[in-house]
C-alpha cells in the first residue's frame, strides 16, 4: 500500500485553529455538544461504526488519544431493534454513560448518521413504523437544535458540512439510506433458510456472501427520488475535498450483505453524478461490516473511486464476505478509522486503528489523482 506522510507541524497548527474554533451547543435534552465552526478546517478525522452499548467500549480513548479534530459516526451508533420507545431512550443511556464516550463527546465535536440498528430494527427501511420516534431520539442525543432540517425533513436525516477556506475547503456528505428504502430482494437459497446455506457452503469450502440480491430496477433505490436531488446539488457546490459518509459500503462487489451495489441504479447513478457535476476529491467511508477494508474501483468511474469501511468499534463479524475490490488484507477486531489531510502537500492519508490505537491498514491519496478528467 501506498503511504503519504504528513507533516506534523502542519497538523499541529491546524489542531490549535480548531480549538479556538469549537463552540459548544446545548442539546434539545438539555445535553451540550461541540460544534465544529464552518470556517475551521479539520485535518485529523476520525471515523467508525457499531458500537453495542451493552459491551465495553475501550476503544473511545485509543480515539480521544490520536486527537481528532472531528469525529464522524457512521451509524449502529446504539443497537435498539425495537419499537419500544422508553427501551430505545434506555439504550442511549446506556451509551452516553460511557465514560470514554463522554470524554470523547465532550472534547471532540460529532456528526453521525444512522443505519439499521439505530434507526430501530436490523436492516429495516421504509416500512418501519418507529422511525419518527428513533429520528427524534437521534437528533436528541446528538443535539440538533430544534429548528434543524433533520428533524423535520420528510425523507430523512441526510445532511451535508461545508469546513474551511476556498482551496482547503472540505465537504462532508452524510445520505441517509434508511428512511425511504425499498424493501430488499433475497437470493435463491434453495428453500433453505440463511444459516443452513451458509454453513454448506462454508462447510464445501465455497465463499459465503450474505442473502441479499442486486436490484437492477430503476425504481429500486436506498434513497428516493427527492434526496437523489438534493445529493446531486450539494456535490456541485464548490469542494477541494469531499467525504462521502456513507453508513454501508459503497464501492464492495457485492457482498450479500447490504451495500450499495445492492442497488445498482443507485450505485451508477453515484458514479454519474461523480462525473456530471465535476465533483472532485471525493472518497468514501463506511460502516456496518463488523470488519474494516479498502476497497477501490477503477472501471467505468471519472477516476478512482475509494471506500473505506471501519467497523466495528464493539462488534467483529466471524465470516469474511467476498468483495473483489478489496485492496489488500482487512482488518477482523475491534478498530476505528482516522483521516490525516495535508493541505500543502494535497495529500491525505487514511489509516484503520486497532482498539489500542496502533494503525493495522493505511492507504495514501493524492488529491490531484481524484479529479474528473
């Protein structure tokens, strides 16, 4: 793997600009939350998924301890799976008491989406019936004011951040794949049900994807028309750098599992939209895996397009699916990304921790490498 090394002085003075820069906002619970002011510029990021707020949590200070100056959660931030709604209230709790969360929460501003587990049932979509009651609690516990568009949007919490100056200017794009989602298509297991199949094919030593199936209908979408819109005009607005915070993988082959390329209207209107709107520097991160991997497309896109998935924070999935754009060996324990942006050199570097903070991948971009030619 390619390595760009950064420099530490540069990040050093960045930091010290964000400091001065965060501003704290109460919570409609009556919480406070760090707030990242928009003429800041981040250069350390730090990112990850599936954190169970019944297990412990060490990870929180091997990330308080790398210094981000941002953290972005990329959902199954609670596991609620449930339609209770005071279970749901004593599962955030459960999380905010923590202690290396709250240390993390109260010395490093958030943003979050969501994905199954905290939008209330494993991978639920549009025909969940709790999902006003879960988006309440999100925007709640994550101290969206109560004028804030993801409150009252009527497709989603789907958001985007404008940071920094014009040349260090950094958008971070977080869709919401959850709240208009079309039912999902299983594959043919023979009448089996999930778990016999899979243990067959492990046992014959055949790959085992997850049951899920393409969808190459048109009409089959993670996200539905109006936040398609409003996705295609934020990546025309002006960027040097963007990150698309996505809460499952985007650039796999097909996993079995959900994923965007369960879509594929979706996943090639993404590409289209890449190239229409001349959106350069963007790469992707992801969640949900329960194992943290790069994985890259080179075919059919306006230049190389990268998705980097650390999941989880508590959780680690036993069986490793198939994705042919996986680029090197993943990483299967508990582990959280970080994001290195050296503007003077118009690099960035992307690194997967381990729950003690040592990095167990990286992977180094160019900035001028991701531009439509």
């Amino acid at each position: 793997m390619s390595r760009s090394p950064l420099d530490r002085r540069t990040l050093l003075t960045g930091m010290a600009a964000l400091s001065a820069a965060a501003t704290v906002a109460p919570q409609a619970s009556g919480q406070m939350v760090k707030r990242l002011a928009p003429t800041a510029t981040p250069t350390r990021i730090a990112f990850g998924s599936c954190a169970h707020q019944s297990k412990d949590q060490p990870i929180w200070d091997a990330i308080l301890a790398a210094k981000p100056d941002l953290m972005i959660l990329l959902g199954d931030n609670v596991y609620l799976d449930t339609r209770n709604v005071e279970d749901m209230k004593a599962k955030y709790a459960l999380l905010a008491a923590k202690p290396g969360f709250r240390k993390l929460r109260d010395a490093v501003p958030i943003v979050a989406t969501w994905d199954d587990h905290d939008f209330g049932e494993n991978d639920a979509g549009a025909d969940y019936p709790m999902k006003a009651e879960s988006r309440r609690l999100f925007c709640d516990f994550f101290g969206e004011p109560a004028d804030s568009i993801r409150r009252s949007r009527a497709d989603g919490i789907y958001t985007d951040y404008l940071f920094g100056p014009a040349g260090q200017r950094l958008q971070i794009i977080l869709p919401d794949l959850r709240w208009n989602r079309a039912p999902l298509k299983t594959i043919d297991m023979g009448g089996q049900d999930y778990e016999t199949w899979a243990k067959a094919r492990h046992a014959a030593g055949k790959s085992v994807p997850g049951p899920y199936e393409r969808q190459p209908e048109e009409g089959a979408s993670q996200m539905g028309e109006a936040q398609w819109r409003w996705l295609e005009e934020r990546l025309a607005q002006p960027a040097d750098l963007r990150i698309l915070a996505s809460s499952l993988q985007v650039v796999s082959d097909f996993p079995g599992w959900e994923a965007w390329i369960n879509f594929t209207h979706d996943h090639q209107r993404l590409i289209a939209a890449i190239r229409q709107k001349r959106a350069n520097g963007l790469f992707c991160i992801s969640g949900d895996t329960h194992y943290a991997e790069f994985s890259r497309l080179d075919l059919n896109v306006p230049y190389p397009l990268w998705d980097f998935t650390s999941s989880g924070l508590t959780e680690v999935w036993p069986v490793l699916p198939p994705n042919a754009r996986r680029v090197g060996e993943a990483y299967r324990s508990q582990n959280f990304g970080l994001i290195e942006v050296d503007w003077a050199a118009g690099a960035v570097q992307i690194g997967i921790h381990d729950v003690v903070g040592q990095r167990q991948l990286a992977q180094g971009l160019r900035l001028a490498d991701l531009r439509v030619g």
